[in-house]
C-alpha cells in the first residue's frame, strides 16, 4: 500500500466538495494522516464579487472611487466567508480525530494547487469535479482536468452523485426499464 501521510482537500460550497471532504477525513482517519483543507480565492469564482470597470472621464473620478470601495468592501466579505467555510470544516475534521489544519491562498486553483502538493509534499491530493464540458469547460476550465495532469502526487477526484433519488430508491430493474423507456 502506498503511504499517504500528508493528504490535501480543495474545498468550495458545492455538494461534491462536500463529498471529497468526507473521502479525505475517511481516508486521513484510516491512514493517520495529516489533512490540509484549502479554498483557493480566486476572482473569477462565481462567488467572488465582480471587478467594477472603471470610466476613464475626470468627472467620474468620485464615481470610480465608490465602485471601487463598493468592490473592496465585497472582496472582504467574500475572503471572511471563505475563512469562515474553511474553520468550520476543519473543526469538522478535527472533531473526528484527525490532524487538521487549513490555508486559503488565492490564484488560479489548478495552478495553487499543484504548487502547494510541491512545496508541502503532499502525498494526495484529493478534489471534486463539477463535471464541466464543452464550453462550460472551456470559458471556465476544469481544475480537476489541470490536476490530474500536472500535480506532483497522487490524486483523487471525487464525482458527485448523479443518480436521482427515485433511481436510487428503485429497483435495479425499474431503473434499466426507466432508461429503455426514455
């Protein structure tokens, strides 16, 4: 078996993050290994406030300034909530015994990532995917593409569920008839 000893968790608001989390407090408690939980600040996450476009006019120099605070005082609020994400489940992960700690760098996600598996020798890295493709894909990548092919460890992608609660709860007969109906 290969020893993962230091695992490292990208975490967002999604219901997959959630699922990778839960796979790398799992596997840190079964493997005794240290768990780096991270949220990489990023200005173009959907949650991140927009950058005002400023006008290049002498008279909207007070106009500018306000959009500017405006951003400033979002931008604050968006790393406070992150923090606050980040505190609570690594509590979580604490409270379930397992060594953890959290750091919450900005940049491009992929890119960060794969940085801090380098520079922290990171033996896994575990992440979700939001299954993006074609232009999804393309205007807003796919950090779990990049991963897989750049990080310097192993690494995890968590899926998220895709079954229906009805198929879940269905036979597996009632589900193929389902599909063969369609």
């Amino acid at each position: 078996m290969i020893p993962f000893h230091k695992i490292l968790v990208a975490i967002d608001e999604s219901e997959v993050s959630n699922k990778a989390l839960a796979a790398a407090i799992a596997m840190a408690q079964a493997l005794n290994a240290k768990l780096t939980i991270t949220h990489v600040l990023n200005s173009y996450d959907v949650r991140s406030p927009a950058q005002p476009y400023m006008a290049l006019s002498p008279e909207s120099i007070y106009l500018d300034r306000y959009a500017r605070q405006q951003f400033e005082d979002a931008w604050i609020d968006y790393v406070n909530h992150s923090e606050s994400l980040l505190k609570q489940k690594t509590d979580a992960a604490i409270a379930a015994g397992v060594d953890a700690d959290c750091i919450q760098p900005y940049g491009s996600p992929g890119s960060v990532l794969c940085e801090m598996a380098r520079t922290m020798d990171i033996d896994l890295m575990i992440i979700g995917s939001h299954q993006r493709r074609g232009m999804t894909e393309v205007m807003l990548g796919s950090v779990s593409n990049y991963i897989t092919h750049h990080a310097p460890c192993s690494v995890l992608v968590v899926y998220p569920d895709t079954a229906t609660e009805s198929e879940r709860k269905a036979p597996a007969s009632a589900v193929g008839q389902r599909v063969a109906a369609a």
